[in-house]
C-alpha cells in the first residue's frame, strides 16, 4: 500500500464529550422531579449521541449508585435519582 492509500483508508474519529453523571441526574430532574420516569423518554432528553452510548450513560449512573431503575407494573422500565444521586447534584 502507497502512503497515500492508507492516508484514504484511515478514518479519524472526532472524540465527543462524554454524557457525564451529571447529564443523566439533570435530565431526570427535569422530567420527573424528585419521582420516576420512563427509561425511553429519559433516553432521547440526553445529549445527542449514539444510542448505545446514552444507554450506556444511564448503565453507568445506575451502577454508581446515583440513579434508582425499577420495572413498573406496567412492565417498562423507570428510574429516578437515589439519595447519593441529589448529594453530588447538591455539591455541583
């Protein structure tokens, strides 16, 4: 391969900021408050990226122990900021 052809077939990525802990809370605080919304509807208020990585976002959120998820009767999935969640939105 000629140095020119492989300058064509690299593909430089723009790296984007990544949808931060504090994204997530803001989102959910101003869909529902201090109560729970709906995992799909939070989703598309989150920063415009690639599904996967708002989804991702969210997973994160949830395994620091920032963001409750409970399945609602209904059977769709629900979230809402835990006690830790509004301390580090306090301290923001």
């Amino acid at each position: 391969m000629t140095c020119a052809a492989l300058d064509a077939a690299t593909v430089i990525g723009v790296a984007l900021k990544r949808i931060t802990d504090e994204d997530v809370l803001d989102a959910i605080v101003e869909l529902a408050g201090d109560g729970y919304c709906l995992v799909p509807e939070l989703v598309l208020t989150l920063p415009k990226r690639s599904h996967a990585d708002r989804q991702r976002a969210l997973k994160r959120s949830i395994n620091r122990g920032l963001v409750l998820e409970r399945r609602g009767p209904d059977g769709r999935m629900h979230v809402a900021i835990a006690s830790e969640g509004w301390r580090q939105l306090r301290a923001a």
